[in-house]
C-alpha cells in the first residue's frame, strides 16, 4: 500500500516541472506570469525549454499569402495535418502507380517490338533460302508462291526490318 502511494506523489511532483513559465510586459509595462504565452510581443521563457514568441502577420502580408497560395503565411512552418500528409501520401501512390504503369505497358510495347522483329528476320531466311514455298489462296487450295512474289515478300520483309528493328 505505501509503495504506490510514493509511485503517485512522485508522478505528481513531476507534473509541474514540466511546464513551462513565460514572463513579459503589457503596454502599460505591467510583468505578468503565466504557463500559457502571449499571443504577441517579446516572451521571456523563465522555466522550460524556451520558445520563440508567436509573431502575428501583418493583415496585407497575410492577404496576400492567401490570395496567392491559398493558405496564410502563417500556416508554412507548421507540421501537416494527417489529412494532408494522408492526401500527399495517396498522390505519391498514384504517380507511382501511373509511372510503374508506363513502364510495364513500354516493356511490353519492346517485347511486342522483338518478337516482330524474329518473326519477320525467320520470315525472310525461309524466302531467301530458295525452297519451294507454298501459300493457301483465298479458295483454300495451296497454291505455290512464285518468284516474283517471292522477290516482292522479301523486299517488303526488309523493308520492315530496316525500320522497325534497330539491329
């Protein structure tokens, strides 16, 4: 029973060790003392980490603040606010979410480029080799290819080549 009743006593004598006592003079030099600071003026810090003195804006600086960002003067050295780190957080995303889409979708558009390009380089040995190629026509019936479309199939291949693959 005395051991928390000492734990209690030294907690509460802790509590005002803590705080903070400022000191400073009205207009008509009067010294006041109090835990909370003033709104404005010079703050002497007499116990506590000291503090710098809150210094309100001029009404024209701070019109123009608003009018030209939105938000006061007074607002840019104060921490974010959890909905605004959380809507910072949730554009992050997004961007990184569209960039990671980007790049996926032109790895893909580089595959597709690649395998064209095997595909047509394969399509123009098989002409350029000379062997007896043969084609369905539009009845269903194979007909062979002839030499002429043969020069004509490895002209357009190498054609396609030349511009689409780069080696």
């Amino acid at each position: 029973m005395i051991r928390p009743a000492v734990l209690l006593l030294a907690l509460l004598t802790a509590l005002p060790v803590a705080a903070q006592i400022y000191s400073w003079k009205d207009k008509d030099g009067k010294t006041h003392y109090s835990d909370i600071p003033p709104p404005s003026g010079p703050v002497k810090t007499l116990r506590g980490t000291p503090v710098a003195a809150p210094v309100a804006a001029p009404s024209g600086e701070q019109g123009e603040a608003e009018a030209a960002g939105g938000q006061p003067a007074a607002d840019e050295g104060k921490p974010k606010t959890l909905a605004e780190r959380e809507e910072e957080f949730r554009k992050r995303r997004a961007a990184e979410a569209e960039a990671q889409a980007k790049a996926q979708e032109e790895q893909q558009r580089e595959a597709d480029r690649q395998r064209f390009c095997e595909d047509a380089r394969n399509q123009l040995a098989a002409l350029s080799s000379g062997q007896r190629m043969a084609r369905m026509n539009a009845a269903g019936e194979r007909e062979f290819v002839s030499d002429e479309a043969r020069a004509a199939d490895i002209e357009r291949l190498q054609r396609q080549i030349d511009e689409n693959c780069l080696n």
